[in-house]
C-alpha cells in the first residue's frame, strides 16, 4: 500500500471542520482590518531564500526542500511566507502609486521544512500570516499583533502569552553582535555543537538555543535592548505604549531573537504553556524587515508581519475542547421511504438546493429510523418525509425538527415555492398553519 509522505497528513471530516472554522474566521478578521489576500507559488528560486533567510539559517542549511528542475534551475519548496511576499512585491512593482500605503496583505498557504516530524510540527505544515509593506509607523506593529491577539480570542485559545523584544537596526546589530561574541567566547568549549558552529557566523542564534547548558551560559549576556540607537528606543517605546492603550498584555524577552536573518526593530511571539506540547511553544510569531525589500531589488520599503502555525492552533483546539460552531448548516433532510421514492426524492433535494438551502438525503437505501438518525446529527432544521402514500397524494410530511410539529405541503410548493415554505415554516408555525389550511 502507498503512504503519504512522513511528515505529512490528510485532513478530512470533523477536523477538517475545525480547519475550515479558522480559516473563515481568519478571512472575516482580515477583511475587518483591510488586509487583502494574495498567493504565491509553492516553489521559489532557491536564491530568494538565501538571500533573504540568510544562508546561515537553520531553514538554508538543515531544512530546506531544494532541488533542481529540468531546466537545470535551483529551485527551493516555500518554507516561509514573507520572502516570496516581498519578492511578488517587488517584481509586480505593487509600491506604485496606484496602490494603497501601506499594502496589507494576508496568505493561508502550505510551507515545508525538512525538520523531525512531531506534535504540531509537520514537514508540509500551513500557516495564516499577515504583511503589512510601505510604513514604518510603530502603529502597523500594534496593529497587526492586535489582529492576532484578538483572532485567537475570537477562536477561544486559552494560556497564550506575547512576548516582545527588539533587534535595532543594522548598525545596533552589529554593535550588539561584537560586544555578544566576546562575551560568548571565554565559554566556546562549554557551547553546543550548533552554538559553536554559531558563535562567529550568527552568534544571536546562540541566544535562542534550546540546549540547557546553552541558556546558562547566556543569562548573563549583554542585553540587545542596551545597544538600541535612539530611533529605534523611540520606536519600541510607541509600540509598547500601543499594546498597552489596546489593553493588550505583554512581557518583554531580551534574548528571544527569531530564526530568520531579515528581522529589526520589534519582533514577538505568542507562546503557549498547553501541556499539549510538552513544553512552552509559539504558535505565532513575527515582527519588522524594513531592509528586506531594498534587499530583493526594490526601493527602500519597510515592512511588518507575522505567521500563525494552523497546525498548532488545531491542536491547542483540540486540547483545550473548544466548541467550533457549525459553518455549514444544514436545513432540510429528505427522507424516502421505499425504492419507489428514489426519484421524488431527488427532485426534492434538488428544488431545496436551487431555492438557495442546504439539503440531503440517503442513497444507500437504510430503513427510515437510521434516515432520521441521520438528519438529527447532522441537526437539521427540517426533515420532509416521502413515502407510498406520499407519492401517491403528491404531497410531503414536513416536521419542523425544532418544535416537533408537523404538517403536509405539496410537492409543488416545495418545486416551485421553498424558500416562503421554509421562512413560514421557521419563523412563524401559526402563519405556516394558515398558509396551509391547517388549524
């Protein structure tokens, strides 16, 4: 038997329905705060990565599905979102006047990493995320962490913690950066391997080690926050201010650095401490690039974003048993009675759907307590009933599930009139009584 790929999975039925819930809910949030889809390819120049991730990066050197077509082009699997973003930005020339400032972007999109598949990490994984291009106002910042607070307050996750930090500019890096690898040096036999590989090519990554020797050693390192030129402590002093007047609670982490080279000024997460994960997790996380689009070809645009793991969010869902309401109701169920019925019935389901309703019914044939076991799962509004006798009057029983009532309508109101059937029938039982001639 063939398998799906490890690292990979097949999303269907009820969890599905809990995908598609946030994915609605996430477009609904989106389009409230002006934010406009776009999608890019699933495949990019390898080049764009190294160029923008850095190719020091764990996703350039451990990570990375890269290959070569039959072109004899490198080409690399999308493993993150805001790299082919600016560079559809840039090559679409989308900072023209003609479009708006900032241009605030959103993608639901698959990525893939080759990584140890694990509990809310996947080697094809999904992400939502935000890109805000064109504005260095501090505001952007609040904004779009505000866009996610609330996002995930909507959905109902609960133990969700932002933390908050800032790199600088480039000159505050490289500042930071020097006075960082002497501190570390005096400790290099002490390092992990990963750190020690580090030290001299990326030594803020050493700040973000998972190793536990590793983060002893650098409690007492030098604070990034000290080394902060006088606009960008302005700048992370607007956005805290921000998240503060939006009531929206933070602490602040000096050493959390993010994984990928294009980030200054502010960045943040938002982890989880959910038991679901073993240990505290991001689940979101982000921040400002305002070099990476000068840095692809294009003018000197600044930027803003951030990515949501869906995967994690679904589990966190799972876990913590949040109630996703229903997206797709269902208001009528056919139910036949006998082979004879076949027919009726599926001109029946027919006219409800082209009236504009949701409809179902059996075609496998099942006795009528299973059929109406069935519409009662699936919690529909109304079940209309076809039998022998039915056929032979022309006529349904139709039960209004939420009262229990029932009464008979002709097959021509259903074929020609659904939608006054269906309004009368839940809105008003006494009107729909009347209608029918029914006392």
């Amino acid at each position: 038997m063939i398998q799906r790929p490890k690292g990979t999975a097949d999303i269907y039925l009820d969890e599905m329905a809990i995908w598609q819930y946030v994915e609605e809910t996430a477009r609904i949030f989106m389009h409230d705060y002006q934010y406009s889809e776009i999608r890019t390819p699933l495949f990019e120049s390898y080049d764009l990565f190294t160029r923008s991730v850095g190719d020091t990066s764990d996703i350039v050197q451990k990570e990375m599905y890269d290959f070569m077509d039959k072109g004899d082009r490198r080409l690399a699997l999308k493993p993150e979102g805001t790299a082919p973003i600016v560079r559809a930005y840039v090559e679409n020339k989308l900072f023209g006047p003609e479009y708006p400032k900032p241009l605030k972007v959103y993608y639901l999109s698959p990525m893939f990493r080759y990584e140890r598949p694990q509990g809310g990490r996947s080697r094809q994984f999904h992400q939502l995320g935000v890109e805000a291009l064109g504005s260095a106002n501090p505001a952007v910042d609040a904004e779009a962490i505000a866009l996610v607070w609330e996002l995930l307050a909507e959905i109902g996750v609960k133990d969700l913690k932002l933390v908050l930090n800032s790199l600088g500019k480039k000159e505050d890096r490289l500042r930071f950066r020097e006075a960082l690898i002497s501190y570390l040096e005096p400790f290099f036999e002490e390092l992990s391997a990963d750190s020690q590989k580090r030290l001299h090519s990326n030594p803020l990554r050493v700040l973000d080690s998972k190793d536990k020797r590793d983060k002893e050693i650098v409690k007492n390192a030098p604070n990034i926050l000290e080394f902060l030129s006088d606009e960008s402590k302005e700048h992370f002093e607007t956005v805290k201010m921000m998240l503060e007047e939006l009531n929206i609670p933070y602490t602040i982490d000096s050493n959390m650095v993010r994984g990928l080279d294009y980030y200054q000024d502010t960045i943040f997460e938002i982890m989880t401490s959910s038991k679901v994960f073993g240990a505290e997790t991001t689940i979101c996380g982000g921040g400002r690039y305002d070099g990476l689009v000068e840095e692809l070809g294009g003018p000197s645009d600044p930027g803003f974003g951030f990515g949501l793991g869906l995967e994690r969010l679904i589990l966190l869902i799972q876990k913590q048993e949040i109630e996703i309401p229903a997206l797709y109701e269902l208001d009528a169920y056919v139910v036949g009675i006998g082979e004879e019925t076949n027919v009726a019935t599926l001109k029946l389901v027919q006219a409800i759907r082209n009236a504009g309703y949701s409809a179902d019914r059996d075609y496998m044939n099942r006795k009528p307590k299973a059929q109406f076991r069935t519409a009662a799962k699936n919690e529909a509004k109304v079940v209309l009933t076809v039998g022998e006798d039915e056929l032979a009057q022309q006529a349904v029983k139709l039960k209004v599930m939420q009262t229990g009532k029932e009464v008979s309508v002709p097959f021509n109101e259903i074929y020609n009139n659904f939608e006054r059937v269906f309004n009368t029938n839940t809105t008003d039982m006494t009107a729909f009584n009347e209608f029918f001639g029914k006392e």
